[in-house]
C-alpha cells in the first residue's frame, strides 16, 4: 500500500483554504492509503511564535484535523516535534542543496518580502524540512495546494539527488495528491490571491454563522455584468469558485446564468455562498468545541502518533546513514 504523509503548519485555526485545499484531502486517502499526518511546529519557528503559542496550537490543529474526520486508527496524527530523527535527515539534505536554489523558491522570496526584518535559515531551508518530513516516511503521495507545487518539486530534488550521489534508489520521488483532478486554490474574500492567515482574508473552521455571513457579504465585488456572457472579473470567480465548492450544481448553474444575462444581484449570491457555507462549517464546529475540551484524549493521541512516527523514521535513517557511510 502506497504511503501518504502531509502537515499544516499550526500558526492559529483551520480555514477553509486548509480543509478543501488539504485536510479534506487527508480524510479521503485515509481509507485507501498508509496515511501519517503531521501538525508542523518547527516550521512556524520561522516566525518566532511565542512558546505558549506553539503548544495551544498545536493543540487546536490536533482537534480540528480529527473534527474534519481524520480517525488516528487509520491515519496516526502527530506533531512534528515529537520526532527528533527528522532533523538528523534534515542535515544530510541540507548538505545537498544548493544556495542559488534554495534562493529562487518562490515562498521564499514572498515571505522574505513580508517579513524583511527576519529572513532567517530556516525560512531558506524550509524545502528540506518539508522534505525530510515526508521522505523520512518513504512516501509516496503528499496531499498539497497548488502553492506547494514547487516545494513538492524541490523534496522530489531531494530525493533524486540523494539517490544519483549514492547510487541508490532508496527514495521514492513524493507525487502531488489532489482532492479532485486538480490543485484547489480557495480565495481570499478580499478579492486576489488566496485564503491566507497573514492576509486576514479566511473564513475559519471554528467561525459561527453570524461571523461567516458577515464576512461573505463583505466580500469584494465590483459593478456588475453590463454585457451578457462577459467574462467574469477576478474577484467575481472568487466568489464563484466559493459558490462551486459550497453548493449544488444546480445552485451554481442558476447564478452562472444569471451573471450571464446580466441579472444577477450580488447580496442575493453571498446570501447564498453563506448559507451553504454556514451548512458545511456548523457541524465541524460542534465537533472541534467537544475534542477541545478532552485535552487527555488530544493528548493521547499525540503519543500514540508520534510512536508510529518515530519507528518509522528511525528506520528510514538507520539505512541512510549505512548508505552515507556512518556508523550504525
């Protein structure tokens, strides 16, 4: 059975860019597929977060991954600090990787860009952690948003060049996994780009319908369609791509042909977006406010994964340090 790990990054509550883009991913491969999946508390050091910060949201993503209904028996879940081997592998990729390339990753230069006054190793290195995270697992699929699609090509480098020096085929290269045919890209209700946390843009797993509708109805629009079967602006397809991955064919259909023959009222499709959205969050919520109050099942569940996850790292890096040379 092929493997599978993925992991978000535990810098505050699940939006709706992380369930449709990745966690609803990581629930339907869990029946199909030797799945791990991880919460990446060494990754949000790059924005030196406060330690009181890391462990409260560690805690949050470990209940809203098992709200959106990853079950730990299929796929062990564990927080990424729990498993010191993978920064032993970490190192040997570092030693692997080159500046000029590390340099010219695209989430690189944007963070670099946002955060001027912290442009830190980790942050350069980012590709090789996200690469020893997933390979330390041999695996073979990992579940991303189009986003990622560089990153994933930069561990699939990893991989090829640790085996083309070594002239072993030991890691597989990891392949993209989409919920679907391909990358979902959920927007920002802001109008461009995607749904992003540092952007202030998301609607949140743990939103209540009143907070939901608010923000959809703020959402960016513009005049209006003036000519039947124009194309649709971009902050129109944003809200569109919501409408596609909240409602019913049938629903989207009506508002596309309203836009079409140019009658289409724009509070009557948020009214809309943010019904079926309310529809879709509200028994996530429920579910979240029940595992958020059983920290000693949170807990254990933790501990558990982080089990699995370490004898399975610890055998990925004994054979690569016989392969490298090193003692055992």
């Amino acid at each position: 059975m092929e493997k599978v790990v993925s992991g978000i990054r535990p810098t505050g509550n699940l939006h709706l860019g992380n369930y449709f883009g990745a966690v609803k991913s990581f629930v339907a491969m869990q029946d199909q597929y030797q799945c791990m999946f991880f919460i990446a508390d060494w990754h949000s050091l790059t924005t030196h977060p406060k330690p009181e910060n890391i462990q409260a949201s560690a805690r949050t993503i470990l209940a809203e991954y098992l709200a959106c209904g990853i079950d730990p028996q299929k796929a062990p879940i564990y927080i990424q600090s729990d498993v010191k081997e993978t920064l032993e592998l970490y190192l040997y990729f570092n030693m692997n990787m080159y500046l000029g390339e590390l340099e010219r990753v695209t989430t690189f230069k944007e963070k670099a860009r946002q955060q001027p006054d912290n442009v830190n190793a980790g942050l350069l290195t980012y590709p090789t952690l996200m690469a020893a995270d997933v390979l330390q697992h041999r695996a073979h699929k990992v579940p991303v948003g189009k986003d990622q699609e560089q990153n994933m090509e930069m561990m699939r480098k990893c991989a090829r060049r640790f085996n083309n020096i070594y002239g072993v085929e030991f890691f597989p290269e990891p392949q993209n996994f989409y919920f679907g045919e391909k990358a979902l890209k959920v927007p920002g209700l802001d109008g461009s780009g995607k749904m992003g946390k540092s952007t202030g843009n998301c609607i949140y797993l743990r939103d209540d319908e009143k907070t939901i509708t608010k923000k959809v109805m703020k959402a960016v629009t513009d005049a209006g369609p003036t000519e039947p079967n124009s194309p649709k602006p971009e902050v129109i397809e944003n809200l569109f791509t919501f409408l596609s991955i909240a409602s019913t064919p049938d629903t989207y259909q009506y508002f596309d042909e309203q836009w079409n023959n140019c009658t289409l009222r724009y509070g009557d499709l948020k009214k809309q977006i943010a019904h079926d959205l309310c529809e879709i969050v509200a028994p996530i919520r429920a579910k979240i406010e029940d595992y958020s109050a059983n920290t000693e099942l949170l807990d254990k569940v933790a501990r558990e994964g982080a089990e699995v996850a370490r004898a399975s790292a610890s055998e990925t890096l004994k054979a690569v340090r016989e392969i490298i040379g090193f003692r055992k």
